[in-house]
C-alpha cells in the first residue's frame, strides 16, 4: 500500500477538523500521521515565513485580524483618487504573493512528510476553502484574487482525498457560537457542493459522536490507501 497520501478535513466553523486531525495524530490508527495546518488564520499555525510574521505584527499593532486575507466583495473604487487605487493595488499584490509563499511552504513541508512515509492530514485546506471566493466563475472579482484562484487551480497540487465534516449550521453555531447559522449553513453548502470538482471526495457525518465521526474519518483514508496501493 502507498503511504504517501495527503488528506484534507475541511467543513464549516465548528465541524471538527482540528480535534480529528489531531487525533490522528496522536492515533491510534493504522498508518502514520502528521498533521498540517493549511487555514488562513496564522495563529493557528506553527509554521510561518519571517516576513509572514513580520506583517502580522504589523496587523496586530493595528488591531487588524491575524491573517493575510483580503475580503472576497469588490470594494468600490467610485471617487477614490488614482493614487489611491494604485496604492491599494500595490498592497494587494504584496499581501498576495506573501500569502502564494505561505501556502506554499505549508505545502513543501507535507510532501517532506510524505516522502518519509507519513500519510499527511491537513487541518482545512486552501484550495477548499478558497474555491468559491477566488476560483469558481464570478464577476467583479480583484486581479490578485483571480491570479490566487487560478494558481490553486492549475498550479498548487491538490490532496489525494478530501473528506468534509458535515453538519447543519445551527448545529455548527451551538458548538461555537460564531458568524450565524445561515452564514454557517450556506459555507456548509459551499464546501458539499465540492463534490462536483473534487475527484476523491467522503462526507462524514459530523453530528454525532466524536468517536463515530473519528472512526469513520479512519475509514474512509483506509479506503482510499487501498484505492491507491500499486
């Protein structure tokens, strides 16, 4: 059997991808795990470039979010000064490839994983995450945001299995208390509806149990090492 697959749990706020990846970790499971967090919110991440953490305290001193994400509306530009655009798009374009270098360190670090034999678990991952907001068909959408889309799309290598963690957003909102249940339904529906673009692809039932949701998360990379196996 191939022991270098690469796993993605994505799914809404509150679905339980970082309590299940870290159980792998830990295991008990049959095959090695390392995990790899490949969210956008950099505190939540070990792993990080000096020019990364340099920007985020840059962020932090402004009492900005701690990630490097852009909001996915188009901002009006109507009476803004050209200097002003320009400026914004210098920014834009730094954060970008600041952000392109992080996501890509994250995913130099899980094929060093794989190549010593560990099957690499990732905690969210962007090309889920990022799909509906920079990649899918929209209009309007900012030069640096379709230049993101399309090098997750064509260029940053996809993980072998995606299994999502599902549950209905009032459910998600009850265990967090963040954003709202409509806001927490419809990402539950974004990422389901990645099923349609993503070869291997496992829904699991996140309202239930821990250890049920743990099992069949165990299953379903099994399956897909023995799909894989030469």
């Amino acid at each position: 059997m191939t022991s270098t697959l690469q796993v993605a749990l994505v799914g809404a706020d509150g679905a339980g991808k970082s309590t299940i990846t870290q159980m792998l970790e830990r295991g008990p499971v049959p095959f090695p795990v390392k995990r790899v967090y490949m969210g956008v919110n950099l505190e939540s991440s070990s792993l990080m470039l000096p020019t990364t953490r340099l920007l985020l305290a840059v962020k932090r001193a402004r009492g900005r979010r701690p990630d490097l994400v852009a909001g996915s509306d188009p901002v009006a530009t109507t009476g803004h000064s050209r200097r002003n655009r320009v400026a914004r798009s210098v920014k834009d374009s730094v954060r970008i490839g600041v952000w392109v270098l992080e996501e890509w360190l994250r995913q130099l670090v899980a094929a060093g994983y794989a190549r010593r034999g560990y099957v690499v678990v990732f905690d969210r991952h962007f090309f889920a995450d990022y799909y509906h907001s920079d990649i899918a068909p929209a209009p309007d959408r900012r030069a640096g945001s379709r230049v993101h889309g399309w090098l997750l799309q064509h260029v940053y290598p996809k993980p072998d299995l995606v299994v999502c963690l599902d549950a209905p957003g009032d459910v998600l909102f009850a265990r967090k208390g963040e954003a709202s249940p409509g806001w927490l339904e419809q990402r539950r529906q974004q990422y389901l509806a990645l099923g349609a673009v993503v070869p291997a692809f496992a829904v699991v039932d996140a309202d239930r149990p821990l250890s049920s949701v743990f099992a069949d998360v165990v299953a379903a990379i099994e399956a897909r090492r023995k799909d894989a196996a030469p």
